[in-house]
C-alpha cells in the first residue's frame, strides 16, 4: 500500500463517514512528491486536518493539495477538489 492513513484519534467516528485520498502536489511539474519511493498522501476521514498538515511550512505558490472521496456516494461524481 503506497499511502498512510490517518485515524481521527481516540475519539470514535460516525458509522458511515466518508473516507478521502488527500495528496499534495508540486505546482511546478504537477507531480505528487515521494518520500523515499512513497507518494506524500493519506487516508482521512478529516481532509481538512489533512490538507493543513500538508501545507503547514510550505508556500502556498510552489504547493498545492488535491482532495477525492475514496468511495464516492451513489449518484455523486467524486471529481477531486483542490486546495
């Protein structure tokens, strides 16, 4: 598996909630950075949590973080929100 997942912590989440791959992304070549040969992203059912985790000391120019529902409610697109 090529990603981390992220728990919300001791505290227990609703049956139900929905889970989402959070990446961050180099704006100047648009690729997902790795470290050491594993790609900068997560599970999370609290993307925002995720996406300031991310770009906590980083500028904002040179990063971004894009955000997509793992399983997407029926009838919903699941298209990737940026950040």
């Amino acid at each position: 598996m090529n990603q981390f997942i992220v728990t919300d912590g001791p505290a227990v989440r609703a049956e139900g909630e929905q889970l989402f791959s959070v990446r961050l992304i180099d704006r100047r070549t648009g690729e997902v950075p790795s470290l050491n040969g594993i790609p900068l992203s997560v599970l999370t059912h609290s993307p925002r949590s995720a996406v300031a985790a991310f770009l906590r000391g980083r500028n904002r120019l040179l990063w971004r973080t894009e955000v997509e529902p793992v399983s997407a409610p029926a009838g919903d697109a699941g298209d990737g929100r940026a950040f």
